[in-house]
C-alpha cells in the first residue's frame, strides 16, 4: 500500500492504481473477516462445546456458512482482479 499511495503522485491518479488500492483493501478486510470468523469457530468448538468433531461437521450453523462464503467471495474476487490487471 505505501507503494501505490507514496511512490508517485501522478501515480495515484491512475485507474489502474485506484483499482488496485481498492482491490488490495477489500481483500485486506474479507482476510481479516474470514480469520475473526475462524477465531471465534475456534473459541466456541474447543471451549464452549463438548464434542468438537461434532461442531465442525455442522455445515449448516451460520458460522460455519460465513467462513464459506467469505473464503468464496475473496476467492472470487482475486480471480476476477486478476484478469482485470493483465493487458
């Protein structure tokens, strides 16, 4: 980020580096997402339950279904981004 914020400041009035600011801050923050979600799975699995080979193997818990889609979107959107990038 210091790169594409500090480097040049005709730099920064690219397309192609707001793009890639805004690309780099969403993927920050679903990365974040997804390891507090798996902070607090963590937390209730191995301390709040009793069996947790059991808690993990419910997919369908809300937990358990925000982790997915988190890891489904980023994925998604560092394909998408990739294509965008290349010429």
């Amino acid at each position: 980020m210091y790169i594409l914020l500090y480097r040049d400041t005709a730099a920064l009035r690219s397309v192609h580096t707001r793009i890639m600011i805004a690309v780099a801050s969403s993927l920050f923050l679903l990365a974040t997402a997804h390891s507090g979600v798996s902070l607090s799975r963590g937390l209730k699995g191995f301390v709040d339950e009793s069996d947790s080979d059991a808690f993990y193997q419910q997919i369908w818990i809300p937990s358990s279904v925000l982790k997915q889609a988190i890891y489904v979107t980023s994925r998604a959107y560092e394909g998408s981004t990739t294509l965008l990038i290349l010429p």
